[in-house]
C-alpha cells in the first residue's frame, strides 16, 4: 500500500523538467483527450445497458416465476359456473396466494392493442382468465392440473414456464453483451493511447537522444510520458463519464409505457460504479504507455 501510494504522488506531483519531454498540445495530446473520453462515453452506456439488464432478468425472473394463469374455454353458456368452480379449486390449492378472474374491462384492454377499444367481448367466445398469484414455496402446477381436468375440463393451466426461461435468457444475453462491450471499449482505448504514446515518442526522437547523452535514464524519460497520457486519459474520461452520466439522465422516463427501455441507466448504489470508469482509463493508460514507452525506447537505443 506504501508503495502504491508513493507511485500514485510521483505520478500527480511528477517532474516539471521531464515533463518537457512530452509535448503539451497537439495531436497526440488531442488524440488522447477524444479517444478517452469518447470510450468513457461508451461505456457509461455499455454499463447501464449490464446493469438494466441483469435487473429486468432478475424481474422477470423472481416476479414472473410467482404468477400463473387460467384460460377457461367453455362456452358462454357455461364460462361462468366452470370459472367459479375453478376459483374454488385454487382456494384449496396450497401455494396459491391470490386468484381471481379478470373482468370483461380487463381482458378487453389486454386485447386492445390488436382489436381496438371498440371490441365487443360478450360476442366473441373469448376465454376467460384466471390471475394466479403463488407464494413463496411455489405450488404443485402438475397437481393443480390433474383436479382442473377431473373437475374443470375447460380449464387450461399455464405457468408461463415456456416463455418465461426465453426471455430470462435473452436478458441475461443483454448482460453480457454490455460486459463484453466495455471489454472492447476497453481494449480500443488501450490501442488508441499506445498510437499516440509511440507517435509522441518518435516525434521527440531527438530530444530524447540529447537527453540520454546528459545522463537521464530510460525510466526517467519513459515516466515523463506515463504521467502526461495517464493524466490525459484520466481527464478526457472524466469528461466523457459526466457527459454520459448526463446523458442516461436526460433519457424520457417509460415507466408509464411499461417497455423494455423502463429502467434502462442506473438505480441506487449503481450511480456510483460509473465513476470507476475515469481510473479504469488511468490505469488502462499507464500500463499502455509504459509498454509503449519501453518498446519504442528500446528501439531508439
């Protein structure tokens, strides 16, 4: 940790005159500052995108395993004796916490978007459905299933267990694509630092070789370049992670729509993990010049 800690002052406080080595502005230093925080912008979306993710298949996962439905198809005549029957089975049925039929306004927004508001349920043999909220424990749907069809043969149980591992899984894909996205991003910064770590290096080929003849060592010049596009990396990410961060906030709320955007940034303590994302690109840009800075030094001897 001492050690760590003496690195960390030697490369803020630095050496004025070694600094002189690496030049200021210009095209490595521009290079630097957009590629650092363009990445950061990236991957404040890349991580939102992981985090969102393993939110709604831990949602879908948890609360869609916990509901179950009824579809009771039997004619009008008969719809309404054999979903009362049916309700009366799931007060027996252990692991039901709640059951109840929905209403003809219910079903009629659920069919809504594909036969409008204007849609007439009573003239149409629409089954009617049961909402099946389990408790914790579960309940035994093979069980539940044999008393329908001995009592309510028009009674037709579906625990979304055919959908539900689709979706779970599609999720958990989206998870691991934001994760191997900040992989890349990650990777792209490291090379674009290390191109202009070598383009700074060649440029001052000569400076360098004067430097050597009044004594400097290889390790003092190649610090000189690790601090500056450390520091620059540091801060064009800064930059990019305040204006991603500003960005997921700006982003409409859908709450309301109820889509797959809902939730989409950041909640409670994950508002802080994207403020690693500055170090990571330090830290990705002092190992990335250091092995350019060696490379291209060992050349140059």
């Amino acid at each position: 940790m001492k050690m760590l800690r003496i690195a960390l002052a030697s490369l803020w406080n630095g050496d004025r005159q070694a600094d002189r080595v690496v030049p200021p502005s210009g095209f490595t230093a521009q290079l630097t500052l957009f590629a650092a925080a363009t990445m950061a912008f990236l991957a404040v979306f890349a991580l939102a995108l992981s985090l969102a993710s393993g939110r709604l298949a831990h949602i879908w996962g948890q609360e869609l395993a916990r509901t179950a439905t009824i579809r009771v198809v039997a004619p009008i005549d008969q719809r309404s004796a054999q979903t009362d029957a049916a309700l009366r089975i799931l007060e027996t049925t252990k692991g039901v916490a709640t059951a109840r039929a929905l209403t003809d306004e219910e079903q009629q927004s659920l069919l809504a978007p594909w036969f409008g508001p204007e849609l007439a349920i009573d003239a149409l043999p629409v089954p009617r459905l049961i909402e099946i909220i389990e408790e914790d424990d579960g309940m035994d749907a093979d069980g539940l299933r044999l008393r329908l069809a001995a009592e309510v043969p028009g009674a037709v149980l579906d625990n979304h267990s055919r959908w539900r591992a689709p979706l779970v899984k599609a999720a958990s894909r989206l998870k691991l694509l934001g994760w191997v996205s900040m992989t890349l991003i990650i990777a792209t910064l490291a090379a674009m630092v290390t191109l202009a770590a070598n383009a700074a290096l060649s440029a001052n080929a000569q400076v360098i070789a004067v430097l050597r003849l009044v004594g400097a060592t290889d390790s003092y010049i190649a610090q000189a370049f690790i601090r500056r596009f450390t520091l620059r990396a540091l801060t064009g990410a800064a930059a990019g992670t305040g204006l991603g961060l500003l960005a997921i906030l700006l982003l409409p709320s859908t709450a309301d729509a109820g889509g797959f955007l809902t939730g989409l940034g950041f909640q409670g303590w994950h508002w802080i993990v994207p403020l690693v994302i500055p170090f990571l690109s330090g830290g990705v840009a002092f190992v990335a010049t250091g092995a350019a800075a060696r490379r291209t030094l060992k050349d140059l001897a």
